[in-house]
C-alpha cells in the first residue's frame, strides 16, 4: 500500500502533468477520474457530487473545458474519503488492486493540486465539508459500496448489548 503511493508520488513529481496558472495539467489528465473509475464511480456520479451535467464531466476528462479548482480540490478530499472508508469495509477476500490503484492515483492527484490557488483549495473543503455534513458522504457510501464501517460497529455493539 505505501509502496503504491510512493511510487506515484515519485511518478507525479517527475511528470509533465503540473497544473497550470488555468487549471489545467499539461497533458489534460487528472489521476482523480482514473481513480473514480477504479472504484466503480460513473461520470454520471461524478456529475451529482458537483452538481454539473455528466457532459460536462466528460469534457473535463478529455480537457476540453476547465475544470475549475474548487471542483477539483473537492472531488480529491471525496476520492480521499472514499479510500478511507472502502479500505476499512472491503472483504478480506476481495482484489485490494482498485484499491491500491486508486490511493495511488489520490497521491498523484495531490502532488498536482499542490499548485491550485489557494482560494480554490479553501472553497473546495468548505464544500466537502458540506457535503459530508449534509450525509452525502453516507449515502453515497452506502449505494455504491454498502454501509459505512461505523454502521458495522454499532451493529456489533448491539448485538453484544442484546447477549446479556
């Protein structure tokens, strides 16, 4: 797991992807699609936790329109708390590789948002913030990978309650 992020830490560093003073990176990829893709998370989902058309996603993923920085500052902190949450519920059994794929991709996005404008980068967690506030955050948990591990806990502890 610290190997993958190593890597792409180093790979991101030496890359010609830095965003530019527009938003962009050099080559008009942004590693946070990549890893939404990873985990199973469609265009269309990308597009409500935005609030845009899942046309304008696409656009985004092909560069051919800005994404702006706030939207990417908050879509990374939502991919950030995906992995978090998938690594803690995933099956022992289960391919850590969409996984491992994705927190790579995470390090890579990072290093590339270290050069979005600090506006950008505040808006973007005031709205994750929101976001997770709101009980988005759980409801998307919940719909795409099944209940959060805090869900699992609690069972538990109502099961044991229950045993006297």
């Amino acid at each position: 797991m610290v190997a993958a992020a190593d890597s792409a830490a180093t790979v991101a560093s030496q890359a010609e992807c830095d965003v530019d003073g527009e938003g962009y990176g050099a080559s008009g990829h942004f590693p946070v699609f990549d890893a939404f893709d990873d985990l199973g998370l469609t265009g269309r989902d990308v597009a409500e936790l935005v609030g845009v058309s899942p046309p304008t996603v696409s656009k985004w993923r092909r560069a051919k329109v800005r994404i702006p920085g706030e939207k990417l500052a908050f879509l990374t902190l939502v991919l950030a708390h995906i992995v978090d949450e998938v690594s803690v519920v995933v099956d022992a059994n289960a391919d850590p590789g969409p996984i491992e794929a994705a927190r790579a991709a995470l390090v890579y996005q990072d290093v590339l948002n270290r050069e979005l404008v600090a506006g950008d980068v505040y808006a973007g967690a005031q709205r994750f913030r929101n976001w997770w506030a709101s009980g988005e955050a759980q409801r998307l948990q919940t719909k795409r990978f099944g209940p959060p591990a805090s869900a699992d806990i609690l069972e538990v502890l109502k099961k044991m309650g229950t045993r006297s």
